[in-house]
C-alpha cells in the first residue's frame, strides 16, 4: 500500500504487477474501497498488466472531505495520481460509480485513457427522484452510520443468491461497506447525484471499450450495459452470469477471463506508456 497527498487530501493506492506492464486503473464503487479489486490484482499481474487501485478520498484509508465531493473531483484525483506515478496513459475501469468516475475521466482526461472498462454502470445523469434520494441517504447515513444501509442493500450489491452460497464474498462487501466512513459516503452521494449525462461522452470514445455487467444485477440491469452499448458500436459487451452488482467480486474468474481477453486483444504488452 501507498499514500500520496493531493489535493488536500491523503489518497491511499495499491501499485501492483510488473511496474514495465501497460497500466491499468480499477476504481471501485460506493461505499467500497480498493479491496474489492483483490480477487483482479493476482490475474492482471501474472498476465504483465500493472494494477493501480486507489481508494477514493472519502473511502477506505484515503482522507476524507466533507461536504460534496463531485465525480470530477475523483477523477482529477486519480489524474494527479496517474501523474505523480508516470503514467501517462492507461486503461480506466470502474465498477457501478467507479465506471461513473472512469466516463468522468474520459469526459476531462480523454487523452490519457488507452482503454475504458464499465462495469455494472449507466450513463444518464441523475434524475430529479434519484437526486432527492441521494441527498436524503446522504443525510441517514450521516444521522445513523452506514451499518442498517448496509445490511439493506447486501442482497442487491450482490446478487441475493450470492449472500448465501459465498458467505466469504458476502462478508467482505458488507466490511467494507460497514467500515465507510459516513462522512466521504455522504460527500460522495451529494456530488454523484450532480453527475452530468455522460451519453455524449461515450458516443464520442474512440478508444476501445470493454462494457461488463452481471446478469442478475438489479441496480443498473443488463438493459443498461446494451444502452451504452448502443452509443459505442465498436464496444464489447460481456454478460456475467451468476452474478448480481459486483460481478468482479462474486464471480472473478469468469469477469477476469473477460477483462484479459479484451486487454490481451486491445493493449497488447508492447506498449509501455511511462511518461
Ligand atoms: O446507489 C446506486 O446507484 C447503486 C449502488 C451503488 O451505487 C454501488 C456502487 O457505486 O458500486
């Protein structure tokens, strides 16, 4: 584990694999933090690619600063990040608000994404119902901890069948989810209910784009993943089975075969990208 300060604020990372392997950035959803790419960090370095995982500030380790903490904020972030390592270019992936964060990236960073990787995400912006329900949890969340939000939304986060044929997985969502700070949770939801609609964005990429989704999530359904689809033709859509919200953490070797095949296909290891 690292740290570096920026921005006001003490990021934690992991820099993982081969530090010549062609990078790779995996930014994980709320209220998570980088432990939920663990199963990824082991396939990604034994196939060359170099796995750098941040804790968004707010989440896990990294400080928090609350109040509202926009998507632009966690991409400038991971931006200042991907500086201070040399990284000029990588592939930015993320999970549900992680993948929001990674079109964020995409929208103000452009030239420095090789690849994109959306997982168990959507586009639209926030809709006036969604808006008011951010805020309203933000405010629970900070009134009541995060520990009765969490043992509510466990069997959605992943699939319900899930919580009880892999009580390991089922454990470690809810730890992290248990282990939020309120404040960067509540920060992060106010701001993420502000997100502009990234549809435009996305229907502009020229970079290869790998969309993935868990065929049983019911937060942003496989009808999500086919309408990013639709925007960028030139895309790959993979369909996890057996899978709810957070395909990468319920069935890693299916979504890590997935993520290979499409790295392995679009940023072969040739290429090195260090600044
Ligand atoms: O609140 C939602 O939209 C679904 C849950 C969620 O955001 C999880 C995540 O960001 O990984």
């Amino acid at each position: 584990m690292s740290r570096i300060a920026l921005h006001g604020v003490t990021i934690h990372y992991d820099d993982l694999g081969p530090s010549d392997g062609p990078p790779v950035v995996l930014i994980h959803g709320h209220p998570f933090n980088r432990s939920l790419w663990a199963p990824q960090a082991t396939a990604l370095g034994a196939a060359g690619y170099r796995l750098i995982t941040p804790d968004l500030r707010g989440y896990g380790d990294s400080g928090v600063t609350p109040g509202t903490v926009f998507l632009s904020d966690f991409a400038d972030d991971i931006a200042a990040l991907l500086g201070h390592l040399g990284v000029e270019r990588a592939v930015v992936g993320g999970v549900s608000m992680g993948g929001q964060i990674a079109m964020e990236f995409q929208r103000r960073h452009p030239q420095r994404v090789r690849a994109l990787v959306l997982s168990d995400t959507s586009a639209p912006a926030e809709t006036a119902e969604g808006k008011e329900f951010r805020n309203r949890l933000a405010d629970r969340l900070l009134a009541e901890g995060m520990d009765g939000y969490a043992s509510e939304v466990i069997d959605k986060m992943i699939a319900a069948y899930n919580v009880a044929a892999m009580p390991g997985v089922a454990a470690h969502v809810l730890g992290m989810m248990r282990a939020t700070d309120p404040r960067g949770a509540a920060a992060a939801l106010r701001g993420r209910a502000e997100r502009p609609d990234y549809r435009d964005t996305l229907a502009a990429v020229e970079a290869p784009v790998l969309i993935v989704v868990g065929a049983d999530d019911v937060y942003t359904p496989v009808a999500a993943a086919e309408d990013i689809r639709r925007l960028v033709p030139h895309a790959t859509l993979a369909v996890i089975e057996q899978a709810g919200h957070l395909p990468g953490a319920e069935q890693p070797e299916r979504f890590n075969a997935v993520l290979l095949d499409f790295l392995t296909s679009h940023v072969p290891h040739r290429a090195t990208d260090r600044a």
